[in-house]
C-alpha cells in the first residue's frame, strides 16, 4: 500500500492540462474538448428588455484564461440586441457589469461596477442608443443591489455600515483583532431622488438588518426583506417582508413563515408575489405566496404542488407568469389571481428555464434557459415558438454531444427516485463502463435535465473519456413538493444515501455500471455523501472525491454559519439531544473499515463547512493507513470554488482520481507506467 501511495496519488496537473487550449482558439475535433475549454465556458447571467421588445441587453460571463491571467474573478460584460438583431458590444474587456436595469423613461441602461478609480461598487449608467457610460452615484460604502422608480429618476439601494473610521489605518499598524460574531455591520436602505439640487442620498431608519429593497410602483414606499442581524442563518430562517414609507415608517408587514425567496410586485403596485415556504420545516424556498397588501396575510396559490416554483413575473396585474422545476424538467404557467385557474404556457422537455425577464407589449416573454446542448442563454417565447436569441459558446455546435437522459427507479424501501445519466461517447447498449456518481448538495436541491458541465462536474470532458455520469436525486431533493424534500429530515446519511446505492446498482442491474468501476464524488452535502460511501459504504465504491463535505456533524455544528437551519430543516434536533447519534451518522466514526481511496478537497476560507471537516476525515484515515488519502485546501476559496485557476486545477484533480482507480488501476497497468505524485 505504500508504495502505491508514493507513485499514484499525485494529481498530474502538468500532464493533463499542457495541452489544454482556449476552444474558441483552435478546431475542435468530436473528441477533443479538455477540461479548460469547461472551466472557460461562457454564459449569460441577466438580462432585460424594452416595453416594446425592440431592445434586449444582457450580461455575459466571461472567465479569466488559465494559465495567462493573473488570479481573480470572472469578468461581466454588458452586450445590447438592436431591433435589427445585431449584438452590440456596450461595455466589454476586464470589467465587471451587474445588476442591469434601464432607467424609467428607458433611455438608459443602469448598472453598477467597480471601475480604477472607484473605492467599491457604484452605480453607473449608459445611453440605450449608444455614448459613454458615466457614474451616477458613489456612496460611501459599496452599493449593494439598486430598485428603480417606474415613472421617475428616484433610486432606493441597499449598503452596509460603515466600519471604524480609524479600522484601517489601525490594521496597518497591527491592530487586527477581531471580536468574533460581534463586529457585523446591518445593512442599511437609503432612498435618492436624483435631483439636481440634491447631492446626497436619504437614509430610511429601520431597525433591522436590510437584506433587499423594492420600490412599489405607483407609491412612495419601498419593500425591503430584513433579518434579526447578518448572519447567515437569519437570513435563511429569520428574515420577514414588510413595506415601509420613505421615512421609516412600516405600512404593512408580511405574515410568512420559514425560507424566503424573491418577491414582485405588479405594474399598478396592487399585487404581490412572494416565493417562500410552506413551514418553518420546509427545507427549500419553493411555494407561490399572494400577499394581501392590506393586512398581509398571505396564501398558497399552489397548495401541494408537486414541483418547486422557481420564479415568477407578472403579465399584467391579473395574471401571474410562474416557473416551476417538476422533476428534472421545468414548466410554466400562466396564474389568474382572480379566478385561481391557470394554464400551460410552456410544456416540460423543451428547455430548462432559469429565470423569467419580462413581457413586451407584443406578448412575448423573455427567458433565460439552458439545455443538455449549453449554458444558460437568452430565449424568447411567443405563441408560435420558443427562439434563441444569444449563443455564447459557439464552438460548442463543432464538439459532439454525448446522450443525456433523465432515469427512473425503485428505492429499496419502494420509493420512486430519478437522475439524470449522461452516457460515454459511442455507448453501445449493454456495454458496462466506469461510472461517476456525482451527489447534489443541499441536500435541498436536485439536478435537472439540462446543462451539468462545470468544473466539478465535467460531464462532456467525462464522457469523451469514456465514463458515465449519473447524477442522483435522492430523497430531500427538491422538485418533487415539500413532502418529498423532507424524507431525508431527523435521518442524516439514512435512507437518503441508501438511495445513492440503490441508484448505483440499478445502473449494476441495467447493463450500464461496472460494479467494480464505480466512483462517488459531490459538494457540500453531496461531499458528506461521497465520505459516506467511502466509509460506512466503502463496498460499494472503488473512489471517491469529497468537496468541501462534513465528516464529523457534532463538530460541524460546532464550526458552521447556519446551525439553527440543520436544526430546523435537516437533523430536526440539536447535537446534544443525541450525542451518539451524531456520532454514528459521521463518517470518521466508520473510516477505520474505509477501503475506498478518497481525494479531500476545501476552500480555506469556507464558513459553511469548515476546512476542519476535510482535515479530521483526513487525520482519521490517515492514521489508520488502510486506504490512500490525500487532502488539497484551496487559499482564498470559500463553499466552492470561484477562480478560474483554482477550478481547473480541481477538475483535473478529480478526473485524475477517478481515470486512475476506475480505469488505469483496474485494468493492471504495471506501476512504473504510472504517473508520480512529482508531476506537479
């Protein structure tokens, strides 16, 4: 075991990636797309368009190139779609536009930036129809999100407080310290009519911590989501809706409970959607709330539906657009408030839509969607036809497509689950090949039939490779309705794992899987999953590859920003309710019976699960020496990894892991043809 430790755990970093180019840069043969051109990828992340349709503008993600870039975030750039179809180029280069909004009159384009002589974000904005850009408004603290007044140039944003005057100057002399969790500062609200005879923006007093703020249409008052302080955890269970007038005063508060999500209002001001939760247990934002703006009561427009809502746009103040995710589809549906009748805009199986932009007065509605084909681009859907209107990748169109399909089975306990399965290039039905079972985190999320490749999921690099992806939707994943998304509460690493085997050998039982070729990776709770499987299910899976995952739940709730959340809607206990319940249900308390070689890898700086976790599944597994182990912490990386850089290097990492004790390993390759830990 030894000597196999010393010559194969190296992730060959330098062999797999010096021959890795730009694909935007080269001709791309069937079977020739490599880890970078994934990491690379480009993909709209916002859009909006005109009254009329006329104009469309949207930002694109543009990553840095690896290898040629200094380290840091992706860039933003701001594009605009004339009348005549053409793409225009508005602010493009090493920038990074967010948060686009045109103006009221629309004639121009709001956006908010950190240019060279900014101290922090600010609002900028550029004429629609062309001309430089120019800075609106710098605050003296960074803008964080902005809401526009429909019929005049008033502006609401949201920022935080200022810190100590004198914190900076003070840390350059070495004074650091910090008081931990007691040196937050509240996000405040501010109102700006952007007169000329008024320089500075209005503070609007609320005794709380301001998360977002909306303006209401037609009213001087603004909507604002407040938590009991910044932490995270108060934000996902705590926080509350309520509309307030321009001095403080509240107008009416919002009676919800648990998670909440995005809120719209109609054009008059007169209706109000909110995304939010059945119960204070309820794992995931998914309902559709009416508010009544009057006492704000609130009720379910779909009570029991079996899917989750994931956004929602008014169509005029009677008709309401909603988005839901139903399995590992998406459909939309057009609501009548009144009548409580709706109707099927857009069948499952066509795309997968991510978010609702707005409606023209021509009727169409614009849409961002992917597909199993690319990432997330521009739609337009009218009553005849669904049209693309953005291609970002291109290249794309010139690399073979591998089979992607959602698949059905039988949990052990007679549970009906799915996934969705990408197949290797060229599978011939019956032929068993390596298999990559990649776990969702949340758990309160699920995998929908569309575009799965990123770096810790590279799917197409994956299949040219010869490998299948299967990626589970084990009970407690959401798209199913609320009952569904809590079979895995107060039953950590329960039943819900036990479908993650289950799904493993239904794959065994179709033809597909190679029992002994198949691996488990995953992220978060999908990271808990794969130390699982390596562990107390070590049996069943020849590798593993876990990312920033939990291996010891007393000590991550000990070490996590969100420990009322596990409380409320994962364990449904505390640690010292049942200490060895905690225990059991941990990976190290099964790692000296792990047979499963696993990589460990973990952003430094993650509060979520804390690197600790990786660091004691490692010493554990470490000490006990029956299994190869390696541990890779990532510098200025938190719950995921973000730098272009530092997501190839873990692409290639996990791919390495997974080609050597899935293929190489398995086939008996002699070990002085395999590759040393050196090549780095």
């Amino acid at each position: 075991m030894a000597k196999l430790l010393s010559i194969c755990l190296g992730a060959t970093v330098a062999t797999i990636s010096m021959t890795a180019t730009m694909a935007q840069a080269k001709d791309i043969s069937l079977q020739d797309i490599s880890l970078q051109d994934i990491v690379q990828l480009q993909r709209v992340t916002s859009a909006i368009t005109t009254n009329d349709g006329a104009y469309t503008a949207y930002t694109r993600v543009r990553p840095r190139t690896a290898y040629e870039d200094d380290d840091g975030p992706a860039y933003s750039e701001l594009f605009v779609i004339t009348p005549d179809g053409e793409h225009v180029p508005f602010i493009t280069g090493d920038v990074r536009v967010s948060q686009i909004r045109f103006s009221y009159d629309e004639k121009f384009i709001h956006f908010v930036t950190n240019r060279d002589d900014d101290k922090h974000n600010t609002l900028y904005r550029i004429p629609l129809r062309g001309g430089e850009s120019w800075r609106l408004y710098a605050h003296d603290t960074p803008v964080n999100s902005y809401s526009l007044s429909d019929t005049q140039p008033t502006i609401v944003f949201t920022t935080r407080e200022a810190g100590p005057e004198k914190q900076q100057e003070l840390a350059r002399k070495g004074f650091r310290a910090r008081v931990f969790e007691e040196e937050m500062r509240l996000g405040q609200v501010f109102v700006h009519p952007m007169a000329e005879d008024e320089d500075e923006a209005r503070h609007i007093p609320v005794d709380a911590h301001v998360l977002s703020a909306t303006m209401r249409p037609g009213h001087e008052q603004v909507l604002l989501r407040t938590a009991p302080t910044p932490f995270v955890d108060d934000d996902l269970m705590l926080s509350q809706y309520a509309i307030y007038d321009f001095s403080g005063s509240q107008v009416v508060a919002l009676d919800t409970e648990g998670k909440l999500g995005a809120a719209r209002f109609s054009a008059d001001g007169s209706q109000l959607a909110v995304l939010g939760a059945e119960d204070q247990h309820d794992p995931a934002v998914g309902r559709i709330l009416l508010a009544n703006l009057r006492n704000g009561s609130t009720r379910d427009l779909l009570p029991g539906y079996l899917g989750h809502v994931r956004d929602m746009l008014w169509q005029d103040n009677q008709h309401l657009i909603i988005l839901g995710e139903v399995g590992t589809e998406t459909e939309l549906l057009r609501y009548n408030v009144r009548s409580n009748e709706y109707t099927t805009l857009l069948e499952p199986g066509q795309v997968i839509v991510q978010n609702l932009i707005s409606f023209d007065t021509n009727g169409h509605l614009t849409l961002l969607a992917h597909s199993p084909a690319h990432p997330t681009e521009v739609y337009r859907l009218t009553s005849r036809s669904l049209e693309r209107l953005t291609d970002s990748n291109p290249w794309l169109a010139d690399v073979e497509q591998p089979r992607q399909e959602t698949i059905r089975h039988t949990a052990r306990d007679g549970v009906e689950l799915e996934g969705v399965l990408v197949y290797p290039l060229g599978y011939q039905e019956g032929q068993r090949v390596p298999v990559i079972i990649d776990v969702h985190g949340g758990p309160e999320a699920h995998v929908r039939n569309g575009w799965n490749d990123r770096y810790s999921s590279p799917t197409w690099y994956s299949a040219a490779q010869g490998f299948a992806t299967f990626f589970p939707n084990y009970r407690g994943s959401t798209g199913r309705g609320v009952e569904f998304s809590k079979l895995g509460q107060n039953d950590y690493a329960g039943k819900e794992f036990d479908d993650i085997v289950d799904a493993k050998e239904h794959l065994v039982d179709i033809g597909l899987a190679d029992p002994e070729r198949v691996g488990i990776t995953g992220g978060s709770y999908g990271g808990y999953a794969s130390a699982w499987g390596a562990t107390k299910q070590t049996e069943h899976f020849a590798a593993a590859v876990m990312f920033v995952g939990i291996s010891n739940n007393l000590s991550k709730f000990g070490t996590t920003d969100i420990p009322n959340e596990m409380n409320l809607v994962h364990a449904r206990s505390y640690p010292w309710d049942k200490w060895q319940w905690y225990l059991e249900r941990s990976p190290i308390y099964w790692a000296e019976q792990a047979r499963t070689p696993i990589l460990i890898m973990h952003g430094e700086e993650d509060t979520r699960v804390h690197p600790s976790q990786s660091m004691e599944l490692y010493r554990y597994l470490k000490v006990h020496g029956n299994v190869p182990v390696r541990l890779v912490l990532y510098p200025g990386e938190g719950h995921g990894n973000t730098r272009v850089g530092s997501q190839l290097d873990y692409a290639m990492r996990l791919m390495r892991w997974m080609n050597f004790y899935l293929v190489e390993q398995n086939e008996g390759i002699p070990d002085h043809e395999l590759p040393h830990a050196d090549a780095l």
